[in-house]
C-alpha cells in the first residue's frame, strides 16, 4: 500500500505513529509506575504497543517509497534515517509492556501460582522495571518528536519562499 486515495500513505500513516506510539510510552510509564493503572491498562497497553510494531515497519516502508518519488536533498535523506530509529523505540515500548502486562498477570492469579515468572513479588524487579519503563518511554517520546520534526523540515522548509 504506496497510495490512499491518490494520497502517499506514508503522509497518512505517519499520524497513526505520532499519535499511538507516544501513547502506548506514556501508558508504559503509567502502568509501571501506578499499580491501580496497571490492573486496568496493562493488558490494552501491551496489544496498542504490537499494533505499533506492526504499523511502525509499514509506515517506514511508505516513507522509502515517496523518498524515492521526490526531489533528493538532506533533509529527507536525514528525516528518513531518524525513521528508521522508531522500530527500535516502538520494540523496547512493546517488550517492556508485555513483561508490566504479564508480571500483572501473574500477581492476580485466583489460584495460587505454581510458577511465578518475572517474579511479581520482587520489590527489587519491580523497582528496576519501573525505572526502565520510564526511561524507554521518555526515549521513545523523544525518538518521535525528533523524527516527526526532520520530517516536517523536510517538508516545509522554503515553503514561504515557493509561493
């Protein structure tokens, strides 16, 4: 999928991206950080995080695509490479709320749980997760603005000057 609409759908479906991945960053840091947030959220959280592993590579790929159909210069070129980078921030997001999801899980067992993976219990996991998830939600948030920003450099920048 190049087109929508007669649209690159790069151009759409980067909104997508701008939007669900700092989303799912910040519900990471929400869900480590508050236990009452991860009861409810942890579970959504981790599958919003694999759409977006999902959507991050289609996306990127759209964007080589158009790369491709326009005029060469630097800053498409740099815009392109800092979004080759979202995969990496959208896996860590995703991995991280897989292990707040399923560590939540774990926990909430109605039966006492004959193994216990990822040690629920652990002040100390706990504590190094929650740090961890902030750290790589604040990351991915980062990776967004900056990629989001080259791109619209790239697209705007002498716009004044050609009309």
């Amino acid at each position: 999928m190049q087109t929508v609409n007669g649209l690159p759908a790069h151009v759409l479906l980067v909104h997508a991206i701008v939007v669900l991945l700092p989303l799912s960053a910040v519900l990471l840091a929400l869900t480590a950080i508050w236990p009452a947030a991860r009861r409810r959220l942890a579970g959504p959280n981790a599958i919003l995080a694999g759409v977006v592993v999902v959507l991050v590579p289609i996306t990127t790929s759209a964007g080589e695509w158009l790369e491709h159909r326009v005029a060469p210069n630097a800053l498409i070129h740099r815009h392109a490479e800092l979004g080759d980078t979202a995969i990496y921030a959208a896996v860590a997001v995703a991995v991280l709320a897989v292990v707040v999801w399923w560590r939540q899980r774990e926990s909430t067992g109605r039966t006492p749980a004959k193994r216990t993976y990822l040690a629920p219990a652990s002040s100390a996991l706990t504590a190094a997760l929650t740090v961890a998830a902030v750290i790589v939600s604040a990351a991915a948030v980062y990776d967004v603005v900056r990629i989001g920003d080259s791109g619209a450099k790239a697209s705007w920048t002498g716009w004044a000057a050609r009309s």
